[in-house]
C-alpha cells in the first residue's frame, strides 16, 4: 500500500518511528514533512497529506501533531478526506469500517508509541463495511458538494483577534 505520511514537530519522532515500521513491513511511505524539530504549524502538514490522499498519489495517510486534533482539523477541510483521531486498535478498527477514513491521526503527546504502531497496522488492515456506512459517508460527500456551491465567506474575524 502506498502511504503519506505528515506531522509538526510534536510529532516528528512518532512519524518517524510508525514510517519505519510501515517500510518493514513492505509498504511504501510519502514522507511529507516536517523534517525537523523546529516549530512548524500543523495545518500545513494535515493539508499535503489530505491532497496527497485524495489526488490518488497514495491511498491512505497517516497524521501527528501534539494532540492529533489540530492536524485531523485541517486534513478534514480538503474535499474528500475522512481523518479520524484514533486512541487504540478499536477506534482504528471502527474508523475504517464504519467511517471509510482515508486519514488517520495521532497525538504524539497522548498516545504511547506501541499502541500507535499497533492501531496503525489495524488501520491498513481493516476495510469499510459499506451497508448503513455508506449511506452516512454518502452524506458527508452530500455536505462537502453543498458546501463548495456555498458563495458565502467562510470565516468571519474572530472575535478579539489582533487586526
Ligand atoms: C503544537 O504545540 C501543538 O499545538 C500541536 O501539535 C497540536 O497538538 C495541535 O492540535
């Protein structure tokens, strides 16, 4: 399988070491940055991934920031990719089969480092279920096309940010 993978630097080492475990066992990773420990923001990283995904270049993504969250938010913004913030082989498990995600997210700062290694190979394994699950991820395609038809400016300035 072909995999992107993109982190800050919070998640630098974490990418690190699940990239090196998907190469051992054989797949083909798209190391998308950060490549440092120097202060980075994670929508950068959450974007290429997603574009990564959903151009076809590979077929799933991997994600990691501090939390897994900031990281899964910007993922989530491009058309198309389903990015889910995963704990533990469950929740690895039920994102692909109930949720068909195509991104899946780590908290560097939350999660140990075997458990991430673990749900991510049961990530890659798993398959989506369709049945009911596609009905639902059919609406969540169904808000992205409303959404992108939508004329009006999405975000308004934010209440006490600086001008
Ligand atoms: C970086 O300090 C941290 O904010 C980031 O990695 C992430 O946790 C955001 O969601």
């Amino acid at each position: 399988m072909r995999v992107s993978a993109g982190s800050d630097h919070a998640g630098l080492k974490l990418k690190g070491l699940l990239i090196e475990h998907l190469t051992s066992l054989g797949h083909e990773v798209v190391d998308l940055g950060t490549h440092s420990s120097e202060s980075v923001d994670y929508p950068d990283f959450g974007a290429a991934v997603g574009e990564s995904v959903c151009s076809g270049e590979t077929d799933l993504g991997v994600c990691v920031c501090g939390t897994g969250m900031g990281i899964a938010i910007a993922a989530n913004k491009v058309h198309g990719v389903r990015a889910a913030v995963v704990h533990d082989v469950t929740t690895a498990r039920l994102a692909r089969e109930h949720n068909n995600a195509n991104v899946i997210c780590f908290g560097a700062r939350i999660i140990g480092e075997a458990v991430a290694t673990d749900a991510l190979v049961v990530f890659l394994r798993s398959e989506f279920l369709g049945g009911r699950h596609l009905r639902r991820v059919e609406k969540i395609a169904a808000l992205e096309h409303r959404q992108a038809d939508d004329t009006t400016p999405d975000m308004k300035p934010l209440e006490g940010a600086n001008k």
